[in-house]
C-alpha cells in the first residue's frame, strides 16, 4: 500500500492548476475564518465543490493506458492499488479541509468540531468516496462535472433538496429519503439547513461506502492490458 501510494504522489494525479485552484481557497477560507469565525462553512463549501473535481482522477483508463504498469504487475493484489490511488486522489483536498477545520477550531468556531468529527466531516467523506467511484470508468474531472451540472440542474428547475413535507412521512421512509438527499447533495451538511431526520446521515455512510467498496474489488476483473506494449 505505501510503494503504491509513493508512486501515485510522484505520478501526480491532479493537474497543476486544481492545486493552486485548491491553495487559493484554503487561503481565502483561512482569513475569511479568522477574519469572521462563523464563517469556516464558506471556504469549506468552497473546498466542497472543487473536491468534486479533484477525486475524479479516473482509474480505469489511465491503467489501460499502461500508466499503473508497475504496480498492476506486481505482487500486489489490484483492490489495495485502487484503494492507494484513491487516498491519493483524496489527500489534497482532505488536506486542506483539516487546514480550515483546525483554524476555526483555533478562533473558536462553532462549526470546526463539526468540521473534524460530525455531518460536516461526513460531507467531505460522502463528495470523496462518491466523487472517486463515479470516476473510476471515466475520464479525469467527468465524474465531477456531471455531479455539478446534475446539482445546477435542480437549481435551476427550482427543486426542493430538504422537502418538508418529508418529515411528516413515516420515519423510515423520510429516513430513506435523506439519506438519498444527503448523498446526491452533501452540501445540505454545511450551514444552516432543514432538519434530515435521525439516522440518514449514517445510511447514507453506509451506502456509499458499500459502493466504493464494490468499486475497490471490482478492479480484480477490470480488462487491463499488461506490459508488452511495442
């Protein structure tokens, strides 16, 4: 796992441009958060939208390519080099959502706690998992900007993410209901929202974690052509 991971952070997976993209929000969302504590949610609804842009790395093509070569032909298994490339995927943008955590944690924040262990941190792991997976067939960034323009679309057609009349439902189906809400659009986590009802977030978790997962080990069968490429 840790040869895996060495050789993605040398191969470099996110372009140039998304990093700096990524260091001038930690940056604005750094002084805007000392500047005003309340405020940590801007800069991580921020760092929330270009995170969709940064799992989407793609891992089924560039292995087709013969790009993972030295790993794929190696004694490691394929789940533990997909899971390596994903946690590289990740790190930038996990990186610099823990950078705004901690700082509103320092100026006294009331979302930083939220922010390092509860729905806020959820929303990040929610956008990474399912930014990674939706992108594992696809090209670099496609994954994000079809989740993007699924989100303006509802925007746009003016469509209620929280209804409320799902909370009068019975409590498993509004439970069924937010969760859905909370994973197509995790940025209900940030802010003030309406009320999700008790235990979506953790199904929702729950979900996307089974879909990584089946992506991870889905990799054991994914059509790769090895070595011998003249």
């Amino acid at each position: 796992m840790l040869r895996a991971l060495r050789f993605f952070f040398i191969l470099g997976l996110h372009p140039s441009y998304a990093l700096a993209l990524l260091a001038a929000i930690v940056v604005i969302g750094e002084w805007t958060t000392r500047v005003t504590p309340g405020e940590l949610d801007t800069g991580l609804g921020m760092l929330l939208f270009l995170q969709m842009f940064l799992v989407s790395t793609g891992f089924a093509i560039p292995a087709r390519q013969g790009h993972f070569d030295p790993l794929l032909t190696s004694a490691e298994s394929r789940p533990r080099v997909a899971a390596a490339h994903c946690l590289a995927s990740i790190a930038p943008g996990a990186a610099g959502w823990l950078t705004l955590a901690i700082t509103g944690l320092a100026v006294g924040s009331p979302a930083a706690w939220s922010a390092l262990i509860g729905d806020r941190m959820a929303a990040l792991v929610i956008v990474s998992a399912i930014g990674w997976t939706a992108g594992f067939l696809l090209p670099r960034g496609a994954a994000g900007v079809i989740w993007i323009a699924a989100l303006v679309t509802l925007l746009l057609t003016h469509t209620d993410v929280v209804p409320a009349w799902s909370l009068a439902m019975e409590r498993s189906v509004a439970v069924l209901i937010h969760a859905v809400t909370v994973t197509v659009c995790p940025f209900v986590l940030l802010g003030v929202h309406p009320p999700l009802a008790n235990g979506s977030v953790p199904i929702a978790l729950c979900v996307v974690g089974t879909v990584w997962w089946f992506a991870l080990t889905s990799t054991r069968r994914l059509d790769v052509y090895l070595v011998d490429r003249a």
